[in-house]
C-alpha cells in the first residue's frame, strides 16, 4: 500500500498543537490517537509513552520533540465527529493532553532525513502533530558524523542501533554513573571490547590503549586473554610501580612531611638521588669532576643571587666558602697535578677578600663582577679537563624517574637530617618509610627488588609500538595495601600522562590512549584546598584533574565510573563532556547530573530513578541528544566479575550448579600474617631481621 504524503502523515497524525509558549508546547491528542500501541507507523510501538519522540509539521520541516508528560482533561463536551446529535445526552468525556520538549528539526535531503539540533521557529497552534516512522526516528538517534561502533539500541526509538564516534566519546572524557548494580561496569567493559572488535574489522591489530585502573580486581577474566594484567600475589604478572617513579609531592604526601622542617631536606635528598651524588665513586678523577661540578653550579648560583656584591655578612660566607673548597681541592692535588692552578687562583682570591686589619677585626671587601666570572671561567675550564660535560651540569630536578633504592635513600636521609641538624624532626618520617620498606606487601610493589627500567614500564603498561603486547592493560588495585594505594593510583595516572606529554613532544602528534577510573570517587575525591599538609588522596585526585584539564591536548581520554557523583572532584567532572547515565536514585546524586544538562533536556533525566540496569542516557558531546540505550548484550564471560559475597551458598555448602562451596578457617595463618611472624623461605631479609 503507497499513501501519497499528505495521506500519509494523516495517518500518522496523533494530534495538534493547542498552546505554545517558550518554554512550553501543549497538545491535544485526537480521539482516534492510538492508546497504548501504536501500529501506523510501521513496527507497532508503545505510544503515548513518557521521553517518546513526536514530530510537528512545520514549512521547514519536521520538528522533533520529546513527550515530557501526559494528563487527561476532563471535557464538559464529547469532541464528536461529525454533526452534533441534540438528541444524546453529552457526558464529561476524557481528553487526553500531553506537553512537548521541542529538540530540534528533522528536514528531508537526497540522502534521506537529517536531523539538526535547535529550532529557530517555533510551532503555532493547530499545527498537526505525528508519530514518527521508524525511518524518522532512526535518523534523530543516529544524528552526527562518523558513528562507527554500535553500543546499543534505543527502547524509545523503535529500537533503532545507538551507534557512537569513539573520537567523541573517548576524546573528551566520559562520566559513567549509576547506583551499584545499575551496569557501569559492564558498560565500560563492553564499550572498550564493542570499540576493539568494530576497529579489528578495520584494521586486524588495532592499535590501541586502553589502561583500566581497576580498585575492584573485576576487570580481569573480561580481558584475561587479549590484554596484560597486572596483580599483587602471584596470579598475573606482578604489579610493578617502583618508588623511584614517585615525585616529590608524592614523597611528600606518603611521609606526611612538614612544609617547613621536613619538605626541603626531603626534596633535596631526592634531588641528590636523582642526580646520582650519592653513589660512591672510586675513580679520584671522577669524583674530583663532580666535586668541580658541585661547586661550579653553585658559584654560578652565588652570583645570580648577587651575593658576593653584597656587604657583610654576605662577603664573608662567601669568602668562607672559598676557603672550604681551597682544602678539598687541594686534597684533589695529590692525585691529579693540573689542579694546583685552580688552588692558587683561589689562594690569592681569598686572600684579597679576607684582610686582616691592625685593629684584629678581619674585613672581607666585596667582590666585583670580573673576579666571579673569571672564577667561574676558571672551574668551567676545569671541570672540562676533567671530562665533565655541559649536559652534566644541567640540574636534575627531584621528581624525574631516576632509579635509586629505598636503602641509599633512607641512609643519605638520615645523615642530612643529622649533617644539618635536624635529626630530632626525621625520626616518624624515616620511621614510615622504614616500615613501608619492611612490609613484604608494600616491598613487592615497591621494594629494591622491583627491577624494572622505565623502558619496560612504559612498554608493558602503556603498551608497545603497534599495541604489539595487546589493547588492554588491567591494573587490579584489589590489593594493594591500603597505605600506599592512592600513591600507587596516582604514579600510575601521573606516568602515563607524563609519558604522553612527552611522547607529543618528541613525535609532534599525540598517541590515542585511554585511561579508565573505577570507582572513580575514592579516588578522585573532592578534597580541601587549603590545608597544609596534603594527603595522599588529596595528591591523586591532583593528578586526575590535571588530566582533565590538559589530557586531551596529549590524546589522553579518561573515562570515569563512579556511584557517587557527589562526592567526585567537581573539576574534573565539570571537565567531562559525556555522561553515560545510568540508574540514579539518591537525590543528592541526582541534582548533581541534571545540573550538567541545559534545562530543556531534563525531561529524559526524570527517569533516572527507573531505568533497568543495563539500560542508561547517553548524553553531552558524543551524542547529538540525549538518547537512551539499551546497551548491547554481553556474554558471561565479558562481563566483569564483582565479587558479590555469596552467603547462601556459604550457607548451605553449595551452589546453585550443585558444586561445593567452602570455606575453610584457619586463622592462625592469619594472625601469625598478622603480627609478622610469617617469613617465606625466600625472603632473605626478615630472616635476617629475625636471627
Ligand atoms: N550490557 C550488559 N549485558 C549483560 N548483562 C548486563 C549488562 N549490563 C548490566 N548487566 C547485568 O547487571 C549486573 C550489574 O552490572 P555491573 O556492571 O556490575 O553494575 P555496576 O558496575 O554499576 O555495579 C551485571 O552483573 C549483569 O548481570
Ligand atoms: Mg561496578
């Protein structure tokens, strides 16, 4: 059967405007206006249904709109067809009314119906009102460009494929919220295979990344085969994030150290460790270098400081210094001769900057440009006989990823505190790290045995050239201890998004990569500003915003899952462009989302409290509207796994296959864990400690 279109859309009709205003559009529903299914739009449909899509017939085109509620209207008079038969009683007859959401306009082309978002001119009254076909409603829902990989269907819709632009959804970071249980986690995982398996029809080995931070340890029988898991115990490969990775804030933030007794002994002990001062050096020559090195960038700090210049005290310490070095240099003389210059040139510059006056004060002149630069000549060329290099002078600063050991580090630590004094303030601080470094919990992860470059990290955790190792990288946090797991959580972050940085810098082009957060508000708390000392949660939802705010610039997306979007850091989430919704219904959390949505789309939030898990709204910048999905199916065996505890089954010993469930106790194994009584034969070190 072909209807012409004026015929046609009479049989779609449902009925017609009655009042617009701004922000409201009111429409009476025709008595013939199907109740409940609808079947004259092709697949029969559910209609009037709340969110539903209707048109209006405008000259421009179709303007869509979303059904935001329905009501019955008590009418004194039966709306007849027909002519009016005085001859029947007229009771108070139900009309049916329902208020509108324009959302834009859906105009028809060669290549079939476009839809565009906004409307420029509104309805007036009396203008038809239609039920779309699916045609109409598959071309709102699949609105935009390049949507490549079909996440789900829309049940509002006709069922029409729900198909995303991974460049959008994945480029300017996603929220995925919903009550515990509402599908979250099997969105995310599903959204990461559904991308990896559309891009391999492609191309057979994307080349992607996707590093799932993973709080739960649910990730990883999703992606057991085809990507690399990183565990504590002896499961996976072994998680891995040495403590020479950390930077200074996160010292900083793990030993709690003071802002002004502690951070700058603290910060240069790192200093001195990344710049490899501490090593023992047995070559004289060598030492004898660096030794110039030393107190050749520190002369050059001097003089940039303006101190020799300036009057006493300043000529004094100066001058103080000169002596010290005099000595040392001196000692140097012994073994290499072609030092003896520099000494005399220091010999006769002290001696003019320290004078003896008959009186017995001591006077020490300032000393004039010419004299430093010429002594800062005079150790450069030095130092370059010796065979140090420009390159070499460069400072190091105290967060870049040079390896040292905890050991080094604690005993260059305490004799600093000691050389400077100290001593009394760094006894808790090096008692923690001290601990940290006994605990065989923290140690594997941690420890001086983790030996591993920072070539293999990046390589193994970010991925290799050509996503060679895999797509998928799964960190289970599930247990990592509970002290350093926010430290963990953010290197972890914080290397990533370094690396990229750096990657762009050396390449010129970013490297797409995605960077997942589960349980995203214990880790990405909203924190106070203010105080002094800042904790170690505090410094990882630091690196979290920064990834917000700058990720994109280096490729990298963060996706985020969370129960709890009121306790999320608001930066980052106001740094989200996507939100994939799932069912809400703490009012608290509510108000949050639907403050991310302008206030003519809030009708579809209203349905948060309701939504089925596995259903969710999808809206911001990866889809053109706010469009509710049925998200694809996934298998048993794609599904995370959240370890629910299973009481019954504990209960009565078995499951519902029939297989036994057990739980044997024994807690002397745990409590000798932990009180530390329990040494495995291969740790050397707490037998040692014990003996
Ligand atoms: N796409 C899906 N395919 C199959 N089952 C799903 C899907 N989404 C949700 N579910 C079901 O819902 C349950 C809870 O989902 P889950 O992702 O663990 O929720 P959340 O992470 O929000 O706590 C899952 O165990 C699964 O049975
Ligand atoms: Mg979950």
């Amino acid at each position: 059967m072909s209807l012409s279109p004026i015929e046609h859309s009479a049989s779609l009709r449902i009925g017609a405007v009655e009042f617009v205003s701004p922000d409201e559009i009111k429409v009476g529903l025709d008595l013939e206006a199907p109740d409940g299914i609808a079947a004259n739009a092709g697949v029969p449909r559910a209609f009037p249904r709340i969110n539903g899509y209707v048109l209006i017939a405008t000259e421009a085109g179709h303007i869509v709109a979303q059904v935001e509620w329905i009501a019955v209207e008590r009418s004194p008079f039966p709306k007849r067809k027909g002519f009016a038969d005085y001859g029947l009683v007229d009771l108070p007859f139900p009309l049916r009314e329902m208020r509108i959401n324009p959302l834009g306009l859906l105009k028809k082309d060669e290549e079939g119906f476009q839809f565009q978002r906004g409307i420029h001119i509104f309805p007036s009254v009396g203008e038809p009102v239609l039920i779309p076909t699916d045609a109409q409603l598959r071309a709102i829902v699949k609105s935009g460009k390049k949507r490549r990989v079909k996440i789900g269907t829309s049940p509002l819709a006709a069922n029409a494929d729900v198909c995303i632009d991974p460049d959008r959804l994945f480029g300017r970071h996603l929220a995925v919220l919903g009550n515990t249980g509402s599908g979250k986690s099997c969105s995310v995982a599903g959204l990461i295979q559904w991308s990896l398996k559309t891009a391999s029809t492609a191309n057979s080995n994307p080349n992607a990344r996707f590093i799932i931070l993973d709080p739960n340890g649910e990730y990883a029988r999703v992606f057991k085969d085809s990507g690399r898991i990183f565990q504590v115990g002896d499961k996976g490969q072994p998680l891995e994030v040495p403590l020479w990775f950390w930077n200074s804030s996160e010292w900083i933030s793990f030993t709690q150290a003071a802002a002004r007794a502690q951070v700058p002994l603290l910060k240069r002990a790192l200093r001195s460790m990344r710049n490899e001062e501490f090593e023992f050096e047995t070559d004289p020559k060598i030492e004898a270098k660096r030794f110039i090195g030393i107190i050749l960038q520190s002369t050059i700090a001097s003089k940039n400081s303006g101190e020799p210049y300036k009057q006493f005290p300043h000529t004094k310490n100066f001058t103080e210094r000169l002596i010290v070095w005099k000595e040392s240099i001196d000692d140097y003389n012994n073994i290499t001769d072609n030092l003896v210059k520099l000494s005399r040139r220091l010999d006769s510059l002290i001696s003019k900057h320290k004078k003896a006056e008959s009186n017995g004060w001591t006077n020490y002149p300032e000393y004039t440009s010419v004299e430093i630069d010429k002594l800062i000549n005079g150790l450069r060329k030095y130092y370059k006989l010796l065979g140090g290099t420009e390159q070499d002078l460069l400072p190091k600063n105290e967060d870049i990823p040079v390896k040292f050991t905890g050991d080094v580090f604690v005993s260059f630590l305490s004799l600093l505190a000691r050389e400077t004094g100290n001593e009394q303030y760094f006894d808790f601080l090096l008692a923690r790290i001290q601990t940290m470094l006994a605990d065989t919990r923290m140690k594997e992860i941690i420890g001086d045995n983790v030996d591993i470059t920072l070539e293999q990290w990046l390589e193994s955790y970010i991925g290799k050239d050509k996503a060679e190792n895999g797509c998928v990288t799964v960190i289970d946090l599930s247990l990592v201890p509970a002290e350093i797991i926010h430290i963990i959580t953010s290197v972890i972050a914080r290397m990533t998004f370094e690396a990229l940085q750096r990657y762009r810098k050396i390449n010129e082009k970013s490297l797409p990569t995605v960077l997942v957060m589960e349980e995203a508000h214990t880790f990405i708390k909203r924190y106070k500003e203010d105080t002094e000392n800042q904790n170690s949660a505090s410094v990882c939802t630091q690196i979290f915003e920064k990834i917000a705010r700058e990720g994109r610039k280096f490729g990298l997306g963060l996706v985020l899952s969370s129960q709890r979007p009121s306790e999320l850091s608001p930066t980052v989430l106001s740094q989200c462009n996507s939100f994939l919704l799932h069912r809400i219904s703490n009012d608290i959390d509510q108000d949050l989302v639907r403050r991310l949505v302008p206030d003519n789309l809030r009708g579809l939030l209203r349905e948060l409290p309701s939504l089925p898990s596995q259903q969710a709204i999808l809206l911001g910048w990866a889809a053109e509207l706010p469009i509710m999905v049925r998200m694809n199916d996934l298998a048993e065996h794609e599904r995370p796994h959240s370890d629910d505890p299973d009481f019954w089954d504990v209960w009565t010993g078995k499951n519902d296959k029939g297989e036994i469930v057990s739980r044997k106790i024994d807690w002397k194994e745990i409590a000798d864990e932990w009180q530390m009584k329990h040494f495995s034969k291969t740790d050397e070190e707490n037998t040692e400690l014990q003996s």
